[in-house]
C-alpha cells in the first residue's frame, strides 16, 4: 500500500518541466534531482517529501524519452505518479525503473494539493483519505505488473 | 482479418504470422542507438547494474554523440568520453558530430521493414522509409542492447489519408503542424500514425521523414508511410539492399482515418507553449522575434536548406536577429556547400553551425534568454525548452523561419516565394 501527500499538476506536463534539457548531461541523477520540476516550481525540489505523490491530468510525461523524468522523481522519493492518462514513453521509463504510475480519470478532480491518497496498484484502488472518496484505477497486464514487482526492468532481468 | 504494415512489421519481428492490437509480444530488435543524452546512464546501467559483458550483437548497436556537440563543458565532455570508450571496446558504430542522430540512421543504417529501438522520442522518423521505429528510455535501451530484445503492446493504427498538391510556401512541415494542431498532443497516444493517400506516394523520404518525425508529438509509438519505389531506391543508393516490404492490406482495421487536402493547407505556426496548439500564419497577428533556427531531426535537410536559401538568397536579415542554421547531417552540409546554399546563409547574415541537434535541444548551442522570443524548425515549444524558463518558441518551416528572419517578425513565406 503507497500512502502520501499529493502534489497536483495541469494537463501535459512534459518532461522538459519535468527535468530541463540542461540538467540531463549531469554525471549522475543525485544532482539532477535539485532541478526537478524547475520551470513549473522552482521549490519544488526543496520542499517535496519521500512518500509524496504526484497526481497529473492527460498526457502525463509527453514529450523526450529521458529516463531521467522518472528517476529524478524516484530519487526524491515519490511514491507514485497517478494521472488522467500518460504519454507513453514516460509511462514505460517509469515502468522500467519501479516508479508506480497508475491511470485514472475520476481521482484528478476530486483531489487537492497537500490531500492525502492510499494507493494500492496491484488492487487498482485509490482512496483520498482527506475527503474519504474512493476511486478505482485502471489495473496492469500482468507482465508489466512483473517488472514493476521486480522493482523495475533490471530486478526483472536479473531474476530471470 | 487483414493486417496494417505496422502488425505485419511486428507480426516478423515476434515470429508471428498475425498480431493484433493489444497483444504484448517479445519482439527482436533489428537495430538499436543512443546518443549523448542518456547513453552515460544506460553504459552505467549495463556495465554495474545487469553486470553485462557483450552487446548482443556489434554490427546492430550504434553511438552517435549529437544533442551537446562540440561539448560544452568538462562534464559533458566527460560523458561523451565515456560513450567513445565504450564504443571502442565493444567494436561498435561510433559517430560524433557528424549529425543528427536520426539523419544519421536514416542516410547510413535504416532499410524497409526493420524494428528499429533507440533511447531518443524521435526515433519514429524511420517509418519515412517503412521501417518501424519507436523511442524508449535508457533501462528499455540498455535491455534491447544486451538482449536485442523488447517487449511491446501492439497499437491500434490511426491512418491519415493526404491528397492534393501544396501550393508554393507550404511544405510538409506545415502539413505535420496541421494534424498535431487537430488531433493534439495525445490525439494518438500508444498508437500508429500511418501516413498515406496520392500525395504521400509523391513525396521524398526527406518529406515522409519529416511526416513520422513527429508522430511522438501527438503521442504516437511510431508514425508510417508505406515503402515504394522511392524509399527503395533512397535505400539502395546507399549501398542496402535486403529490406522487407511490409504495406496494410486492403481489409486492414484502422482505429479511425482522416482525411486532409494540401490544396487547402496554408503556413502553420505551432504557438507557445505546447505543439498543438497550432494557428494558421495569416491568424498570427505581429510577433517579434529575438531568433530564428533552421536544423533538427525534423527540419534540416537539404529541402529545407533550399526553401530557406530561396528567400533568404540576396537578402539581409534583420539586424536585431539572430538566425542559427544547422545541417542535419554531413552529407547534408556538403549538398548544401556543393549548391551554394552556405554562401547565401552567411551571405544574409545567418550563423551556420555543425550538424547536431543545436538550438532544438536548447542547452548547447543558440540558447535565449528571459523574454526572448524563437521561432524554429525544431521539434518542440515546450516552455524553456530553448533555453530560459521564461521564453518562448514558435514552430514553423524552414521558409517561414527564414522569412521571419527577415522581417523580424513572424512573416507569412508565400510573399517570397515564387
């Protein structure tokens, strides 16, 4: 079960606001991480809390395929990113790296910044335990499931 | 039930005789490439994280270095450093500043028919010549690279049916901008985007490319044009000659089609801050500019560099803009040299740079500043994707750039052209 504070964002959030193009060539995603949502939030980074989560609307994540979107969200503790719909390369690097991203459309509108949300992936549940209001998510095809359980791509290839 | 070319394209791939949308399959990968974006964490990934000693295969992985060539820091240097190292020891295809990374595959690797995976969102550009490709991140990368393997869900195909002929001043870029405005940013999200009708069977693969290229825009895993004669010949005069010829069948299932008429198609403008958010040139209104940028992955081919050497030829641009051209590519540079189209760049006062993905990419070469204004061929207006978080960047072609440049203002191209 993945309970944290939400951080709500817009429609289309990119990943050059996820973390800008001038950051990504940094040796490693420790000082990357400082950078994350900059153009959006330039606190952000400073403030977010390990357990946190973001909640996005359409097209979460659109835009470049840097794995660094995800991995600098990993790296700061976000627990996971629950969104309307997202882009999908976005969605695979997140996948692959054991970020959870769970889709659904109803939770968007009935949450606000600092709520507190109970996500269970493997269920498909989401409670916002602010407004005690509970939400079904889309659940995952059993392989992608696997490699999230895996803690991502890698956990999963070593495994085998 | 018939296929789409892009089933049939990963039907092969998956050793199977029919696929079908939503299916996941583990797919064989025909080539694979990174470049300095990603490739310092994807070496990192393979050499201490899977502990991998061999790539799966020498001949079918390829480095190009482009998005911060020629370096601009320690740092990156450091990176790209590391990625010729590899290279080395692995026997590897190793390219630095020869291109952009896509042009590059496009000119020197990519046949008809192949599954193409490589840690870039714009490696869908291949469906220009009918192979199937689809960007990843660094860890789906660096799998494909030690594997060359990779699992996939098969998308539902949109097809886009074009007809018509463009009227002068109105190129295929326009046509790209026209469908991303319409559909949207995730209009095709997860899947297909095939590309087809009398006009696209007309078109150059430089135009076909530009077409797929920006497939991922509205959220496509790959765009498409069926291969013909012209995408074998573009093929075989570079020395390939093995390619499979996947088209759709004629009882194919398309998700939805569309139909667009060049006939009525004018200069579009992608506006601050998203790719669709787009409006045609004569709805504008005056928008200065601080700079122009003719170059990218989508847009700096040697078609391109003509229509912009057309209007910009014994000219001046405005004394208060910047104009930054950047080939696409090598080959592309020496056609343009070999034409004379540099001469009349830097002639009207343009700045031409090496192939790379330059101002597009927005923190190496051509950055702006606070309230600054762009207008580009690049592939994207995020908000501070050119440089400053508070800038903006219009998307339009490169005879719309060059005219703007001109007049230092976002300035419809069909005056200049004849």
């Amino acid at each position: 079960m993945i309970k944290g504070k939400v951080w709500k964002f817009g429609n289309d959030v990119d990943t050059d606001q996820i973390i800008p193009s001038q950051y990504l060539l940094l040796p490693n995603v420790e000082e990357m991480k400082q950078y994350t949502f900059e153009p959006l939030d330039e606190n952000f980074a400073s403030t977010v809390c390990p357990g946190d989560i973001i909640v996005g609307g359409e097209n979460f994540g659109s835009g470049s395929s840097r794995e660094q979107a995800p991995l600098v969200l990993k790296a700061l503790g976000i627990s996971a990113v629950v969104a309307k719909s997202f882009a999908r390369i976005f969605f695979r690097n997140a996948i692959n790296i054991g970020l959870p991203v769970v889709i659904c459309k109803e939770v968007y509108d009935a949450v606000e910044q600092k709520d507190t949300l109970e996500i269970d992936v493997l269920k498909g549940t989401i409670k916002n335990v602010t407004k005690d209001r509970n939400f079904t998510s889309t659940k995952l095809p059993a392989h992608v499931m696997n490699i999230l359980e895996a803690g991502g791509l890698i956990g999963f290839l070593n495994k085998k | 039930m018939g296929m789409t070319m892009g089933e049939k394209i990963l039907a092969r791939a998956s050793g199977k005789d029919l696929v079908k949308p939503g299916e996941i399959i583990t797919a064989k990968v025909d080539l694979c490439m990174s470049n300095d974006g990603t490739t310092h964490l994807n070496i990192d990934i393979f050499e201490n994280q899977l502990k991998a000693e061999k790539v799966f295969d020498p001949k079918k992985v390829i480095f190009i270095v482009d998005h911060n060539v020629p370096s601009e820091s320690a740092k990156t240097a450091q990176v790209h450093k590391k990625m010729r190292i590899f290279a080395q020891k692995h026997d590897i295809p190793f390219y630095e500043g020869t291109g952009v990374c896509h042009q590059i595959m496009i000119e020197d690797f990519v046949v008809p028919g192949q599954l193409v995976i490589a840690a870039d969102s714009h490696t869908c550009s291949y469906g220009g010549l009918g192979a199937f490709g689809t960007g990843v991140g660094c860890t789906d990368f660096t799998s494909v690279m030690h594997t060359g393997e990779i699992w996939l869900m098969v998308p539902e195909t949109l097809k886009f049916e074009i007809e018509g002929s463009f009227k002068a001043g109105v190129y295929a870029r326009d046509l790209i901008l026209k469908i991303i405005g319409d559909i949207g940013a995730n209009g095709a999200n997860y899947r297909i985007m095939e590309f087809g009708g009398p006009a696209v069977k007309k078109f150059t693969v430089d135009d076909r490319v530009v077409l797929c290229n920006m497939a991922v825009e509205a959220g496509a895993k790959t765009g498409l044009v069926e291969p013909d004669q012209i995408a074998i010949d573009y093929a075989k005069a570079r020395g390939r000659h093995d390619m499979n010829l996947f088209t759709s069948d004629e009882d194919a299932v398309y998700e939805k089609t569309y139909q667009y008429n060049l006939d009525e198609l004018e200069p579009m403008i992608a506006i601050p801050h998203c790719v669709d958010d787009v409006v045609g040139v004569t709805q504008i209104g005056e928008v200065k500019i601080d700079q122009g940028f003719i170059g990218s992955c989508n847009n700096g081919r040697i078609e391109e560099l003509r229509a912009a050497a057309q209007i910009l030829q014994g000219k001046k641009i405005d004394p208060y803009v910047k104009l930054l051209i950047s080939p696409a590519s090598k080959a592309v540079f020496l056609e343009a040299l070999a034409e004379g189209l540099i001469d009349i760049f830097v002639e009207s006062g343009a700045m031409v740079l090496n192939p790379n993905c330059s101002v597009c990419w927005g923190s190496c070469q051509g950055v702006i500043g606070e309230g600054e204004t762009l207008i580009s061929t690049g592939t994207r207006n995020f908000k501070g994707r050119a440089g400053h978080p508070n800038s903006s960047v219009y998307l339009a072609s490169a005879a719309t750039v060059a005219a703007s440049a001109l007049t230092g203002k976002i300035t419809d191209p069909r005056g200049f052209v004849v």
